[in-house]
C-alpha cells in the first residue's frame, strides 16, 4: 500500500495484495486519513470484479458521512456497475476533478 498526500487529500495505491487485505489495511489506518479525501488507485490491478468494489461499501459510506470524499480509480469497471453508494472514476484526473467538486458543494452547504 502506498500513501501519497497532497494537500487535503490521500492517494492510496495497491499493487501486490488482494482487495480484501487491503480494505483490512485501509480500515487500520482509517483514524490518520479520516481528516482527508481519499482516492484509491487500483488501476495498475488488472483483475478486479464488483464484489472487490463492494468491499469498499463499508468505509466509502463512513468516510462520507463525515463529509469527506471517497473515490476509487480503475476503468476495468463500470460506474453504473456499482451500488450509488461507491464512487468509481477510470482516471486519476477525474477522481482528483470530483474530489475538488465535492469540496466546492460542501463549501456552499450541499
């Protein structure tokens, strides 16, 4: 796992593990990021299904409920495959765009 912060936002990159150890490593060190923005970049996993999306659910919808964002990166699956709940984009540059989106909304009470 690899944490890079810029600003008020954490990107966090798996490349070796599996989704489930990896969302056990997010939900450990969930009290140092639950004060940013989280992207996960699961681009580079070449194999990744909407069940390892839905293992995600849990902690999307507990980092948003305190207002923060959530978004995952990977174009092997389908926004409109996912439950409303998870934010999916297929680039880094569109998860940084919604990020910021978010933070204007929140900015003007939405």
């Amino acid at each position: 796992m690899i944490f890079n912060k810029e600003g008020s936002t954490t990107i966090i990159t798996q490349e070796k593990t599996t989704i489930v150890e990896f969302v056990k490593g997010l939900e450990d060190k969930y009290e140092s990021l639950k004060n940013d923005n989280i992207i996960v970049n699961l681009f580079s996993l070449q194999k990744i299904t909407i069940d390892d999306i839905n293992e995600f659910l849990l902690l999307s919808n507990k980092h948003k409920a305190i207002k923060h964002s959530f978004v995952i990166v990977s174009d092997k699956i389908s926004y409109n495959e996912v439950p409303n709940e998870i934010t999916i984009v297929p680039t880094l540059q569109e998860a940084y765009d919604l990020v910021e989106m978010e933070e204007i909304e929140r900015d003007l009470g939405f």
